[in-house]
C-alpha cells in the first residue's frame, strides 16, 4: 500500500508547531518522511517547510543546495501563494531569475492577471 499523504502532512505541520528550531525540523522530516522527488515525500516535507515559521531560511538552504528537490519547489510555491514575493529574502528572486533564466516576477504578474 502507498503510504498516505495526508498523515504524512499531518505528521509535519505537527512536528512543525513542536521544534523551534528550523535546522532541526529540517532534519527530523527528511529523516522520517524524506524531502524526495515523490509525492509521499515532497509534498509533506515542503507543507512542514512552510508551517516552520522561517520560510526564508529553509527556502535559501534547501533552494540554492547543491541538489535542489521537489520539496524545495512546493514550499516556494506555498510561500509565493501564502506571502508574496515579501517572504523571500533579498535577492532571492534575482538569483532565482539568474538561475532559471526566466522573468520569474514578470511571469507571476502577467499570471495574476489573468
């Protein structure tokens, strides 16, 4: 059987209210839920990413890491949605562009409005 998606993103909002600590949620969930490319893991991972309080900390380590995951998208994604480009540090959107070689804030404007 899958494992379930759900309690999974239960599990990480849970230990998201119980660690203070971002390095340390950052931790527990990779090691007990895991931060892959998987459904079952990228999904749980980044909704505990998001709930942590220090978004902008976790998206830098995890976004600009040397192998990049799944994880790290979604919780942009639940970042952008939730709090605007304000939620990410200085800078980021620029390295974001660089890196993607796309208008990423043009993009999101002309999407918003439509």
């Amino acid at each position: 059987a899958a494992p379930s998606v759900a309690a999974r993103i239960e599990y990480a909002l849970s230990a998201a209210e119980r660690l203070s600590d971002p390095g340390q949620l950052e931790r527990e969930l990779s090691g007990l839920i895991g931060n892959g490319p998987s459904a079952a893991e990228a999904v749980p991972f980044a909704f505990g990413l998001a709930a942590c309080g220090d978004l902008p900390g976790l998206l830098r380590r995890t976004v600009f890491a040397k192998s990049p995951s799944a994880s790290a998208a979604v919780a942009g994604c639940l970042a952008g949605a939730f709090g605007g480009l304000a939620l990410f540090p200085e800078g980021c959107l620029a390295d974001l562009n660089a890196l993607s070689g796309c208008p990423l804030e043009r993009l999101a404007e002309e999407a918003s409005a439509d």
